[in-house]
C-alpha cells in the first residue's frame, strides 16, 4: 500500500473520533475532486527523496495535504476553513512533521495546502541470492 494511502487511512481513522473532524471527507488521490459536498482533505503525492541518514532503508515522502471547503460563499468558507485548518494543524503538530498551512484556491472553491514530510522505509530488492 501506498504511503499516501495509509496516511489517508490513518487520517480517516483518527479524525473520525475527534469532534471538529468528523465531518471531513479524506481522499488519498491524484484526480481532481468533482464533488465538494462536505469538508474535504486531499492527499496527494510530491516527492520521494532518499533519506540522507539512511539512504539505503529510508525515504522522506513529500505529501501535500489540502483542506477544501464546500462553500462556494467564500466568506463562510472563510470561517469554515479557519476553523478547520486550525483543528487538523493541532492534530498534525504531534504527530507528523508539516510546513506552514498556504491559503489557496481549488477550483472556485477556497482550500488551504499544509506540506507534510512522511519518513517511510523502503522496499528493498531481492538480492540475487533471493531471486
């Protein structure tokens, strides 16, 4: 499974018990969202770099969270994505290393993008001897 995919997997979990993130709909993906009926967090892969510490196990996996709010009134979108990017960056401040939440548009909607950087451990090769 992918890094992105347990990510989303593992927000969907999480958020589910917490109050303020219930209602959000998490999609791990690299399509484009057509329906925005509900608070929605889309998970989308950005890089993939070696880990300096450990370049053989380990990778430093570039994700970008966006938080995109159903309202097309972008005043109570606004409100809302305030809100709502205040809870996920107290989720996410223990949890997982991320950059600064980056108002920004989706489409005509009004959507923040926080940076996350996963540390994952590769898959290695079969060596000959295991092939």
């Amino acid at each position: 499974m992918s890094v992105r995919k347990q990510i989303a997997d593992q927000l969907r979990a999480d958020w589910a018990e917490i109050p303020n993130l219930a209602n959000v709909r998490v999609i791990g993906t690299e399509r484009t969202i057509d329906r925005l009926d509900q608070p929605t967090a889309l998970l989308r892969l950005r890089t993939i770099e070696r880990l300096p510490q450990a370049p053989l196990a380990g990778r430093n996996v570039g994700l970008l969270l966006t938080l995109i709010s159903e309202r097309e009134d972008l005043d109570l979108a606004g409100d809302d994505i305030e809100e709502l990017t205040e809870a996920v960056l107290t989720y996410l401040g223990p949890r997982y290393k991320h950059d600064r939440a980056e108002v920004v548009g989706y489409g005509d909607r009004l959507a923040v993008d926080i940076p996350l950087t996963i540390i994952a451990v590769a898959e290695t090769a079969p060596t000959p001897e295991e092939a």
